[in-house]
C-alpha cells in the first residue's frame, strides 16, 4: 500500500466514527431546535435531516453557520384593533394587529410610474431632510445611482443632517459598492447589517437584511423593491434595459413608523435590541388612505408576510394578482393558491421569463405546474422584471421587497405596505394589468425524470436552508 494510500485510510472515519458523526449530528440539531424553540417549515427540517444524515461533516458546521432562523427577541404583545374613524375593520387590519404591529395610519401615497419617476423620488426625498436621513437598501452598486446616493448622503451630512446608512453585509459583495470614505469624513454613519466576515454576529449568517426604504424627518418615507443599482432606475451601458420595478413614496404618520422600525435595525447592526413601538392610527382625515407598515423575518415572531399571503389566498371573494421575480413557494402558500383557484377565485400569476437567478427559474416549474393544473393563470414577461405585489379583490394590496420564494418569505429581513384605500389598490391593479398586456401566457409542460428529481433535489436542499 502506498504512503498516500495510508494517509487517505488513516484520515477516513471507521464506520462506527461515522455513525457516531451522524448521531451526534442529529442531537445537535434537534436540542439546538428545541432548546431555542426554532418552529422550522416541513420542507426545511427535511433538508437539514438529510443534509445531516447523508454529509454530516459538511452539514454540521453549514447548520452551526446558517441554521438559526429566528432571533430571540422580545415581541410586543398583540394589541387590540381601532378600527379607521367610519370604517369596518379589515380582516388584514386585525391579523397585522395581532402580530403586535403598529395598527394603520392615514397615508398620502405617490407611486412611480417608471425608474426615471422614482429616481426623482428618490433624489426629492433626500434633498427634502432637514434634521435626520436614514437609508436601508440591500445593496449600493458601484454605478452612477450608487455613487450620486453616496454624494448627496455626504453634502447633506456636511449641512448638519444626521445621515445614517445601513447597508447588507452581503450586499456589499454582491454589488461593488462605491467609496463611504466621503460620506463618514462628511460625519454621516455607515453600518453593515451581519458582515460576512465580521467576528461579531447576532443570529445566523444566512440572515440577510433585504429592507429598502429612505426616510427623511420621520414625515417623507420612499421605499418599494428597488435596490441602489442603475438597473433598477435608469439602465446604462452594461444595462441597456432597465428592470421593471415598484417603487413608491408616503408623507404622514406612516413616515414615523417606518422610522422606528429602522431604529430598530440599526440597533441590531450595533449589537443593541430595540422594540417596535405599539401605536394605533389616528390620522382621519378624508384626504388620507389608510396604509399599514409589515416588516417580516427573524425579528418577528410569526412568519408576517407569509401569515399575511396565505390567509389573502382565503380571504379572497373575485381575484388574487401577483407579481413577483422569484416564484419559489413553500407547501403551505403553494397550496393556498391552488385551493383559491380551485373554489373560483381569479389567481393570475405575472414574472419574468427569464429572472437574474438561473436556479430559481429552473425550479419554479415545479410549482408553476400544480398551480396550472388548478386553473391559476400564469404570464411571463419578456424582460426582468423586479416588482412585488399582491392585490386581492378591490380593498387590499401588498408591496415592497417581499417577493415570493421560500428565502425572502421564511429567512430575509423584508419590509412591505399594506394599503387599504381603493384609490391605492386601483394603482397597483391596472399597473399590473399594464405589464400583463406585454406578456405571454405560460403553459405547463410534462417534467422528465431528470428533470422531476432534479427540481425535487434542489428544491430540498438548496431553497429550504
């Protein structure tokens, strides 16, 4: 036997090591799991279980690095509804109140019609603060819309505004993210939400901040689903078609909320913990619709959006509309949707032919096919298109950064509106419509057994962790 040849056995476990790998593995993930009281999705634990019991000296240091799904903070209680001054209350009203989140406040909302319009938006939102800045966006991309956010944060931090960015840890290495030298040298504050490589961390690494909203004085509120990129807004060069995206814009209380909520973050990314406050909306005036702000992710204790989408799938009377880049359901919401189809509801589906995830485009068949069989109508789009949106019936719509996969409802930090006025819900209806009248319906085809296992294996393994 060769020298290499007795190195390899000496390194290679007994089977009895093994067993006692795979053994020990499983005790560790199910007292960690209990211990912590983490509530994981069927589809998860069995990809971690397999994981373990198939690779365990690579799945237990994955699971001590990214199995942590929750954070173990105080929640506030759940309140108890007021309903708007003449109005009944609305059932996502009272299910967003007993998450313990703010109840919703009157709103004068301004959605953008196109990149160009939100990058004015964008542009008269900062330029508006006069005492405090705060942006959250997952990433700043080293193009021209990254840098001239960098530069106006740095001018209004030189005129006395208290300028604070919070920007993903993985972010920044997803999008080469331009210099803040200027903008810390201006006296502005930079903080990276769970750095990669940073020692100190709070919950698992796999938790990625995907909250985009900037707020000017707690009064003017910009958010949606567009990151600081240009291929979010304007395109250039490298992107000659800009992404369809949503964006929108608030003045009023709403403004305020939204503030607390990235105190709240920006705590986090400090190592502190800070609550969201409980507050019931008493704005009345007739001019004002009334919104609600859902942030969702580990520092909630329920699965909001996720809550929130399910029960809009038996909530719904005539029709169910969703727009969404990534289209990767859990059990529980795919078959939500297939159940509103199959007792009549109108379920129409909208994402892009071919998204930014390869993966994601890949597996989603899976689900696309069920949901054809049931009736829901699918269209694909012939660009990128990055917008989030439910609207359901004629009284409720859904937007922000959620979008409709297994991370981004059961894993990211996300932040979404909920908005109630019928002016608000119409908007977003025909500019759905709108983007429909581009597409093509989808039709489903036969998987293969290559494909079917496939689909099944990554659906397992690499979606659920």
């Amino acid at each position: 036997m060769s020298v290499s040849s007795l190195l390899m056995h000496a390194w290679l476990p007994t089977p009895s090591q093994h067993f006692l790998w795979i053994a020990g593995s499983l005790l560790i993930y199910v007292g960690s799991t209990r211990l912590a009281n983490i509530r994981r999705p069927p589809a998860s634990a069995i990809a971690w279980v397999m994981g373990l019991v198939l690779l365990p000296y690579v799945w237990l240091p994955l699971f001590l690095l990214f199995g942590r799904r929750k954070l173990r903070m105080g929640v506030s209680a759940p309140v108890e509804h007021v309903p708007h001054i003449g109005q009944p209350a609305h059932w996502a009203t009272e299910m967003i109140g007993a998450f313990g989140l703010p109840g919703p406040v009157g709103a004068q909302t301004r959605f953008h019609a196109d990149g160009k319009e939100a990058l004015e938006a964008l542009w008269q939102c900062v330029e508006g603060a006069q005492k405090t800045l705060d942006v959250c966006t997952f990433l700043v991309a080293n193009d021209a819309v990254g840098k001239e956010l960098v530069s106006r944060l740095a001018l209004k931090a030189k005129q006395g505004v208290r300028v604070r960015l919070l920007v993903d840890g993985a972010g920044v290495w997803i999008a080469r993210h331009p210099s803040f030298r200027t903008l810390c040298r201006a006296g502005g504050k930079v903080a990276l939400f769970h750095p990669l490589l940073g020692l100190r961390h709070h919950g698992s690494r796999n938790l990625r901040n995907h909250r985009k909203c900037v707020i000017a004085d707690e009064a003017l509120l910009w958010s949606g689903g567009r990151n600081m990129a240009v291929e979010y807004f304007c395109g250039d060069a490298a992107h000659p078609q800009p992404w369809v995206d949503l964006s929108f814009d608030m003045k009023g209380p709403i403004a305020a909320i939204a503030s607390q909520q990235f105190e709240m973050d920006w705590s986090h990314a400090h190592g502190a913990v800070r609550l969201l406050h409980e507050t019931q909306g008493t704005d009345a005036r007739p001019s004002t619709a009334l919104a609600q702000l859902l942030p969702s992710g580990p520092d909630q204790a329920e699965d909001t959006a996720h809550a929130i989408l399910i029960a809009a799938c038996f909530q719904a009377k005539k029709r169910l509309v969703a727009v969404t880049p990534y289209f990767v359901p859990d059990e529980a919401l795919l078959s939500a949707m297939r159940l509103a189809a199959r007792r009549g509801v109108e379920v129409k589906l909208v994402l892009p032919l071919a998204s930014n995830h390869l993966l994601a485009d890949f597996v989603r068949s899976r689900s696309l096919r069920i949901l054809a069989s049931a009736g829901v109508h699918i269209h694909v789009a012939p660009y990128m298109l990055h917008a989030k949106a439910v609207v359901v019936d004629d009284d409720f719509a859904l937007t922000g950064s959620v979008n409709l996969d297994v991370r981004s409802l059961l894993l990211n930090y996300e932040l979404a509106m909920a908005f109630y006025g019928k002016t608000e819900v119409a908007w977003l209806s025909a500019w759905i419509e709108g983007i429909c009248r581009d597409t093509k319906v989808w039709h489903a085809k036969p998987a293969g057994l290559l494909r079917d296992l496939a689909e099944g294996l990554l659906l397992t393994l690499a979606f659920q962790l």
